[in-house]
C-alpha cells in the first residue's frame, strides 16, 4: 500500500525533475516509450485517456501504451480543434446499415458492437455512424433520409416524399405538411402560402 501511494506522489515529481513528459494522452493518441503522446495511424484507436502517472514512465523497459488495433471500421471523432481522432473499433462483423447507429456495449472497452434503429424523429443516411441526426421534417420509414417542405409545398409520401409545390387553388402556410389547404372561394397568394378570402 505505502509503495502504491509512494509512486503515485513520486513518478510525477519524476517526470518534472527529468523533464519528460508524462502528463496524459487523451482519447485517440497512444503514449510513447518517452510518455510523449502520438496520434493514432490509420487502423488503430484509444478510447480512454492514457494517464500517464499510471505507469511507471521512467521504469528501464517501458515500451509506452500503444494504440490498439482495430479489426473493423474505425470510429472517428472530430475535436474542438477539427482534427479527427481514432477512438473505436466496429469489428468487420457488426453491419450498422443506414437507418440505424451503433453504440458500446462496454463503455470501457472501444468496441461498437450494438445496433439500433434511430428513433422517432431521427435518421441516418450513411452506414456505421455512432449516433442518428434529427429531422425537422418527415423522416422516411427506413429511417434513412429527411424529408423537408416549405411554405406553399408539401410533402408527398406516394413519390418517394418528395417536396412538390402546392397544386393550383391550395396553398400551404406551414413548413414539412403532408398536404396543402383548398381555398375556396378564395386567392391563393403567389407563393402558395397564403388564402385571402374577399
């Protein structure tokens, strides 16, 4: 126990005495044999932080914690800086079709290996996405694309839920309708969006 407590106080000391880095890595960089942080190559991942005070970096034959390599897809994350970061793994047998996404079933592991459909209101138009997109509009039954209308169109599910301009006499004065208003008796705005009764 007290050697446990005497390294954790003493490896960073180490570390700022010797000046080598060992701080932490963080999710999708690997630690070298010098405790400095390198980016994950194409085909690996790290999906934790890798502290540094957790190894004994200045131990003869510390070889550093690579990044692991991934027998699959790649999960990618893009940091505040835009760089994109190797964090996960979808292994070659997990198929994550449009429509759905897939997430871990132990958090701590990196392995996306659970498929869901996305939900209500949601969808996804590429394979193997970590997470669906909300849709303002109709969302297809597939759940594969986002079906959007303006004002003074509407959205017709009977052709492929494409968004077709209000017929003559009908407007619409909402966004992502299914059908457009008859307007009796009255005009129809040049939008389509407007009823002005005389």
């Amino acid at each position: 126990m007290l050697k446990n407590i005497l390294k954790i106080l003493l490896i960073p000391m180490a570390c700022w005495a010797f000046f080598v880095a060992c701080g932490e890595c963080e999710p999708g960089k690997g630690m070298k044999a010098d405790g400095k942080c390198e980016v994950c190559a194409d085909g690996t991942y790290q999906h934790t932080t890798i502290e540094g005070t957790e190894y004994d970096v200045m131990a003869e034959g510390f070889t550093g914690v690579p990044c692991t390599v991934c027998d699959g897809t790649v999960v990618k994350m893009t940091t505040e800086d835009l760089e994109e970061r190797n964090i996960g793994c979808i292994p070659t047998d997990t198929v994550v079709p449009a429509g759905s996404y897939v997430t871990m079933s132990n958090p701590a592991s990196g392995i996306y290996d659970t498929v869901e459909e996305c939900g209500e209101g949601q969808f996804t138009d590429e394979p193997n996405q970590k997470a669906c997109k909300y849709c303002n509009g109709i969302v297809s039954e597939d759940r594969t694309a986002c079906h959007e209308a303006s004002a003074g169109s509407y959205i017709d599910e009977s052709d492929n839920y494409n968004s077709n301009v209000c017929p003559a006499g009908m407007y619409q004065d909402e966004q992502n309708q299914t059908s457009c208003k008859g307007c009796v008796g009255g005009t129809v705005s040049v939008g389509r969006t407007q009823c002005t009764m005389p």
